[in-house]
C-alpha cells in the first residue's frame, strides 16, 4: 500500500513559477527512481523529469535548463521547481515512483498546472 500526494500546482502567468512536490508514503521506504510526468489534453503523457536515488537526473529537451528536480531521501519527496513557465507547460503533473529495478511503478493522482496571461 502506497501513496502519492502531488501539490503544488494551480495557475501562473507565463514567465512565472511553481512548486510541485509529491510525498510517498505507506509500505515502501525507499524508492530508487522518482520522477514527474505531465499529460495536456489530446496529447500522450510523457516524462519530464527523473532522479535516482543517488541524484542522477533526467529531463526532457522542452524543460532543460528551466525545470530542476530534486528529492529528500528520508521522506520520500520529490520536488520540480519550473521557472520560465509556457503556455505549453500547461499539463496534469503526475508524480512516478519505482521502489526497485523490475518492479511496477506507483503514480500520484496529478496536479494540474495551467499557465496563461
């Protein structure tokens, strides 16, 4: 049993930020991979931004240098800070995370981010 509580998310002009977090909690202690995936309406989900446990990170080209990942291993969180938001950053923000290599992810219930003048 697992759970993943995504906030942080509302409306922002363009240019402007927020703040995601996801926070697991239930049976798992740990997570080797966490992560954040967005789905805009009529179009497919797709990654935006993975972290090891160790740190490494992953992102997609449409918000490299923009977005930045991190997490607190202690508490299971995970954060994306997105700066320089664009209208077409506009999405539902899911929280993804995996607890072990071969196992089935677990998703957050998403945040919606809606960026417009």
């Amino acid at each position: 049993q697992v759970l993943l509580l995504e906030s942080g998310g509302g409306l922002v002009q363009p240019g402007g930020s927020l703040r995601l977090s996801c926070a697991a909690s239930g049976s798992i202690s740990s997570f080797i991979v966490m992560g954040w995936y967005r789905q805009a309406p009529a179009k497919q989900r797709e990654l935006v931004a993975v972290i090891h446990r160790l740190g490494n990170t992953n992102y997609a080209d449409s918000v490299k240098g923009r977005f930045t990942i991190s997490r607190e291993n202690g508490k299971n969180t995970v954060y994306l800070q997105m700066n320089s938001l664009k209208p077409e950053d506009t999405a539902v923000y899911y929280c993804n995370a995996v607890a072990r290599l071969g196992t089935n992810a677990y998703w957050g219930q998403g945040t919606q981010v809606t960026v417009s003048s």
